[in-house]
C-alpha cells in the first residue's frame, strides 16, 4: 500500500504522520526532541518517529511514497539540512538520511510555517491561491501562498515576517540584534520585556503582573488583562504591533485569507487574534482578508508537512501525488 509521511521537528518534540493515499492518518507517533550531543541525535529521533509511526500503519517505511519535513530554522535546501532554532545542536541532516530510511526520492523539506500555510490551504473548503498562514509564538513567522504557489525564497528561507521593522524608533531589540522588529515586542519570548519597558516608561504602576520577576512570562501579562490597567495597556499596545505586522502582510501579498497559529495567539484568541480583525480595516488600503484561527492546534505544522508530501507541497487538493 502507497503511504505520505509527514514529519513535524519542533523546539521540543519530533512528530511524524504516515497516511493513505487519501490522508486519512495510519499511524502517528510523536518523542521529545534531544537537545544533543549534535545533529546526528536530531536525525535518529526522527528517523526513530518515521518508523515508529509506520509501525503504527503496519506498514514498512519502504512502502512511503513521498514525505516532507518541517522545521523551524534556517534551511539550506541543496544540502538538505536545517539549522533549528531552537535546538543548540548546529546543522541537521535531513533529505538523505530520511530518502534512505523510505527509499524514495520524494522528500520536501520546508519550513515550519511554510508547511503551516500548505495544510491550511489543503484542508480549507476553498482551497485558496492565495493565503497565508501566520505564528505568533516563541517566535512570528509566516508561510504565504501566492497564485497557487507556495513562496520559498533563497534556499527555503522565506517567510521571516518577524523580522520586519514595525517600530522605526527602534525601542525593543529582537533576538536576531536588530531594533524595531514585530518579534522583538509581540512574540512570546519578547513579551516580558517588552511589558518590563513600558512599565518603568509609565513610572512602575501598582500591577498584579509579577514584572519584577525574572521568570515573568508572556502568559501572566495575558492572565491579568482584565481588570489590571497596567497589563490593560500591554496588551493593547501588542495589538497594535500586531495589526500593523498583519497589515504589512496584506499589502505584500494579498492573501483572501490569513491563518493563525502559535501558542500565542492560540492561548489568547480574544486578547491577540480578535484585535488584529478590529484593527486591520483602519490600516490596510486593499482588501481586508479573512482572519481566523487555525483548527488544527498544534498539529497544524505535521498536518502541513503531511499535505505537502500527498500534493507536491503546493497544498493543492487537484495536484495530489
């Protein structure tokens, strides 16, 4: 029996996903990530996923006709490997050990939001051109689909849309080193300080958030926005970066729908999504997309990576594999 494999490498877990032709899943399995002692040890837990979840199909992992792998990092698609974010462990070799393993040549590699926009578009009922989907996480980043076509970039690397300046004064710095950037405020890793700097810009009010801590995280300012003016005005100043964010999107690519994911936003959709939707109609001077939240949760990456392996990675129910 022809099976597709998808395969999820995140900052904490490794996921995989063997289906039919069809999609229906066979078997999934899912093992934490290791943080070392190199590459390799990424390899074989995935390696380890991929025929676990096989096992799980009863199927061999001979039998896979095409996969694809997501990731969060940088790619370098000739070599077929990734650098992740967020395991310290330096490159990851990816498309030769993973055709090795299923004994096919039909393995994609993407990133993870990437793979994020080609399962939103597969499962949607329009099957749209033109989409994109969006995580508001540790990290933003966004997968688009333009004319049908999913947008790669030099070595598979496009989609960084945290990294686009929002802030030209340049207040917060991002993780990458740059000032100004939509990630350095409305991520969740960059929230706390962000809430640190507005609190000591508006003389250190009374708050129930516990700011003075260093463990304070961007979930105790969302858990205080109500009824605490202080985390009031944190979370309405990160709507603002956010819609300013989601509106440069718009202008670039004009998708018909944009997707949203992320811990983030999916923890908070009231306080994160809903005011990107109040917003976006007083910023953007063409046509306002739908703005949902993903179905899938936290499967929306291996639910990418697996539509990409059954159509080609376009997403494109009319070009399955």
């Amino acid at each position: 029996m022809a099976t597709y494999a998808g395969v999820d490498l995140g900052g904490t877990n490794v996921r995989a996903v063997v289906a039919d032709a069809d999609g229906n899943v066979l078997g999934s399995h899912r093992q934490a990530a290791p943080r070392g002692p190199n590459g390799l040890a990424v390899t074989e837990a995935i390696l380890d996923c991929l025929r676990e979840a096989s096992a799980a199909a009863s199927v061999e992992p001979s039998e896979t006709t095409a996969a694809a792998i997501a990731a969060a990092g940088r790619l370098d698609l000739t070599e077929g490997l990734v650098e992740p974010t967020n395991i310290p462990v330096g490159e990851v070799p990816l498309r030769g050990p993973v055709s090795n393993l299923l004994e096919t040549d039909e393995i994609r590699l993407h990133k993870d939001v990437a793979a994020g926009v080609i399962g939103e578009r597969y499962h949607a009922d329009r099957n749209p051109d033109d989409m994109a989907y969006l995580t508001i996480s540790s990290g933003i980043g966004a997968g688009i689909a333009v004319d049908g076509s999913i947008l790669s970039g030099w070595d598979g690397n496009a989609g960084e849309v945290g990294h686009l300046t929002v802030d030209p004064t340049g207040e917060m710095t991002c993780g990458c080193g740059h000032d100004g950037h939509w990630e350095g405020y409305c991520s969740g890793a960059n929230i706390p300080a962000y809430a640190r700097r507005l609190w000591t810009k508006a003389d250190r009010p009374a708050t129930a958030v516990p700011i003075e801590n260093d463990d304070v995280t961007a979930a105790d300012v969302f858990a205080h926005a109500e009824g605490d003016s202080f985390a009031e005005h944190v979370v309405e100043r990160l709507a603002d970066w956010n819609a300013l964010g989601v509106a440069n999107i718009v202008h670039a690519y004009a998708p018909l729908v944009i997707s949203i994911g992320g811990a983030v936003a999916l923890n908070n959709e009231a306080l994160v999504v809903d005011p990107i939707r109040e917003r976006l109609g007083g910023l953007v001077m063409t046509n306002v997309p739908e703005i949902r939240l993903t179905d899938f949760g936290d499967d929306v990456v291996v639910r990418g990576a697996l539509a990409s392996a059954l159509t080609g990675g376009t997403g494109d129910i009319d070009r399955h594999e």
